[in-house]
C-alpha cells in the first residue's frame, strides 16, 4: 500500500515541477476562468445587483470550463514523448498511477479556485465568508468528482485523434451531477438566508458522487488503458 | 519474478479491420539477441509492444518463463525495458531529473545517488542539470537508453535504438548489447540498420505485412537475406 502511493505521489510532484517550470497550464486556466467570470458578470450583474443564484452557476461553469482545459493540456504533455506509456511500463500498480495524475489535476484546479472564488465573491457580491468551510466542502467534493471522472477520460483519450473534442462530448454528460450537486449545494450557500440542511444534503450528494466516481476510475483505469 | 525464456504462440493483432500482427511464434532464450527485420509497416513496433505489455494481442499468447503478463502483472514490467521509438523522456525536467523519476519508479535503490554514474555512461555526465528539450536526437537517444535499462530488466526491448547516434555512440551501444548479452539479457531489436547489427544478431526474425516470414541464424550478409525475403 505504501508503495502505491509513493508512486502516486512520484507522478504528482513530477506533473508539479513541470508545471512550476512551465505555468503553462496555469496562466491558461486561470485567463480562462478569469475571463468566464468576467463576460459572465457584465451579463448577470444589473445596477450592483446579481441575478438569483448566478454567482454559484458561473463559479462552476468557470470551474468545469478550467478544469477541462487543465485536463486536456496535461495528458498533451504525456502524448507528447508518449511518457503515459513509460508510465504504464512501470511496475506499479496502474491505479497509482492514475491517482497520481488525478491529485496533479486536483492541485491545479485548487490554485485556480483560489483566484476564482474570491473573483467571483466580489463581482456578484456573494457571501464567501460566511459559512468558509460549508463552501470549502463544496469546492472540493465538487472538483474531486469532476477531476476524477476528467482524469480517467483524458488518459483514455491520450491516443485518439479528435481528444480535444472527445473531451468534454464524453466528460459533461456524466458530471452534470456533479455540476448540479455543486450548483444548488452554492446557491443555497450563497441565499439570503442559508438553507444548511439543504447544503448538507448537497455535500453529502458530491461525496456520495466522488466515491461512486473515484472507485470506479480506479478499477477501470487498468484495463481502458491497455491498448 | 525472472524468466529465461519467451515463447510466442500465434500472436495476432488486429486494430480495426486492419491486421498488424497474423499469427506469430518464435522463442527466445536468455543471452540471445534477435533482430526484428521488416520493412516500413511490418508489425515490428506492434510487436514490441505486445512485448512490453502495453498491447494485448487480439489473440494468441505470449508466455514470459512460465507467466502469461496478467498472470505475473506488475512484477514483470520490474524486469522488462523498453526503448520505444518515441524517447519516454520528458523534456521539460532535466537529464538528472529525467533518470530519477523514472528510476524510483522502478523502484531503483539509491535512484538519486546512482544518476551520475547513469549519465557519465551515456555520455551525458556534464549535462545533468540540462532541460532533455535543449539536447539532439542522439543524445536523447542515449539517455532514453538509459532510462530503459536502469533497472536491470532482464528482457530488452530496443526500438530503432541506433537512430540519431553517431559512430562513437553506436560503437558503445553495439558493445552495450553485447554485454547485456554476457549478462544473460533477452534482447529483442527492431531495426533498419543491418549492416550494424551483422554479427551483433544471433538470429533474425522477418516480418512482413504482419507475418513472420523468416527466421533464421544471424550470420551472413542481412541486407541481402532481408532483400532477399521481402522482395
């Protein structure tokens, strides 16, 4: 067990120094979300005043739309010198090695949140810190479900030929769940007044999704990636 | 887990309705080197990696010792390298860092302290700190080379390995081989480079159109027994 997931974590600090090397990924994401927020908040904000529940829908367009992004340029890398099949040669169990780019995409995802979040907070005014870690758990049970779904189709799409747009045509269809889970989970968050239990029930919905999601991979990563 | 043999009993593989592989079966003994002859499309590439596992074969079986590869899964990917015709190399991550990433993932004991000897034996020991994007062809030929063969696999699969080298760096790789050979190493080469491997060989393996269409000894002239069965 040890050794699965010192190889996860091999993966995922190579991902991070090519990425701190680079901030290729990174900039894009990020001027991407940014951008979605800002044509979004030009749209939706009338007079200083935001339309009902659209700061949580176009924070998880942005997130989604970022993540997906994300996705696609990190297993570019891999095709490129096709590293994902030295990957797959290693004598490790393969899952670890999905785990390994799932926690990759996940930290690339959290820094991009990190400016988003608060992006969206001051452009549709939307109570960020009221209830921090209500919201933190949405965030990150939300991602976690769309990253671990994204992971496992970007692989499999490493060698096919229209993966820019196989991409999101395989990917949104079964996160609209999570999408879902994490739109009413924020908007109920960001109401006048905080429907809790709802919040509650929305959370427990993402954690029921990401474990549905994260098991799956998982158990399929293996053999969807032998050609 | 260690094998000394591989046998290979109607191996076909297909993707789509096109057949890259019909039907083939050879064995190979530890100490041996066997050339993978064939012109441009053959299945020589298909067929190493159904070696490597990374393909499975549409049908037939590949038996490593006495395993199949699911069978012995991860373990035996611990004693297999590949040097496939793209590197596996990052190009973002220098030289150094190149070779102790994929030796830890090996398992490789003391894979940072051992990078430098990894190096100075491609010929690369003053560029450890180099982005692998800044270097030619030939040397990141060599130091792919020596990201496949850092763990001491006992089953070496060699893709077009003299591609790029120069005379210096393809004599060294020749006696390379020839002391994987001595170390009772199972080489499988794919190549277009016949006057090289002349002598190198034990024994040729032709493919043609997916099939086997020759093997035979290693001896005389192979451009003119390749001319000779793909004409």
């Amino acid at each position: 067990m040890t050794d699965f997931f010192r190889i996860a974590w091999l993966v995922m600090r190579k991902d991070l120094t090519i990425e701190v090397r680079s901030r290729e990924i990174l900039y894009t994401t990020l001027f991407f979300a940014m951008s979605c927020v800002l044509v979004f908040a030009f749209s939706f904000v009338k007079e200083g005043r935001a339309l009902d529940d659209a700061a949580a829908g176009i924070l998880w367009i942005a997130i989604a739309f970022s993540g997906t992004l994300a996705l696609g340029r990190t297993f570019e890398r891999e095709r490129h010198a096709e590293t994902l099949r030295a990957l797959m040669m290693a004598p490790a169990d393969r899952p670890a090695i999905y785990l390994g780019k799932l926690m990759g995409v996940l930290v690339l995802m959290a820094v991009v949140e990190l400016i988003v979040v608060p992006l969206v907070g001051v452009m549709f005014q939307a109570p960020l810190l009221a209830h921090p870690f209500q919201l933190l758990a949405l965030l990150a049970t939300g991602t976690l479900g769309f990253a671990a779904v994204g992971t496992l189709f970007a692989a499999m799409l490493g060698r096919a030929r229209s993966r820019d747009v196989l991409l999101p045509v395989l990917l949104y269809p079964i996160t609209v769940p999570v999408i879902i889970a994490g739109v009413r989970g924020t908007a109920a968050l960001f109401q006048a007044e905080v429907d809790e239990p709802m919040v509650r029930t929305w959370v427990a919905m993402l954690v029921f999704f990401d474990a549905v999601f994260v098991t799956l991979a998982l158990w399929t990563f293996e053999p969807v990636m032998t050609e | 887990m260690d094998f000394t043999r591989l046998t290979l009993s109607d191996v076909s593989r297909n993707f789509g309705r096109r057949r890259a592989l019909a039907r083939v079966s050879f064995d190979c003994d530890a100490g041996e080197i066997v050339g993978l002859l064939g012109p441009n499309g053959a299945g020589k590439s298909t067929l190493l990696g159904i070696l490597a596992t990374l393909v499975a074969p549409s049908s037939g079986e590949v038996r490593y010792g006495e395993h199949t590869a699911r069978e012995a899964g991860a373990e035996l990917r611990r004693r297999i390298g590949l040097l496939a015709h793209d590197l596996h190399l990052y190009p973002e991550l220098t030289a150094g860092e190149n070779l102790e990433f994929f030796g830890r993932l090996y398992g490789v004991r003391d894979a940072r302290a051992r990078v430098a000897g990894w190096l100075e034996r491609a010929g690369l020991g003053d560029r450890r700190d180099d982005p692998v994007s800044g270097f030619s062809r030939g040397m990141r030929q060599r130091l792919a080379l020596e990201r496949a063969l850092l763990h001491d696999p006992r089953l070496v699969l060699l893709d077009e390995p003299f591609t790029g080298l120069d005379d210096g760096a393809t004599f060294a790789l020749v006696e390379r081989l020839r002391g994987l050979k001595a170390k009772g190493c199972l080489v499988l080469l794919a190549t277009h480079d016949l006057e090289t491997v002349e002598g190198l060989v034990d024994r040729v393996a032709v493919l043609r159109e997916g099939r086997l269409v020759e093997m035979a000894g290693g001896g005389g002239s192979l451009r003119e027994r390749f001319r000779a069965v793909t004409r």
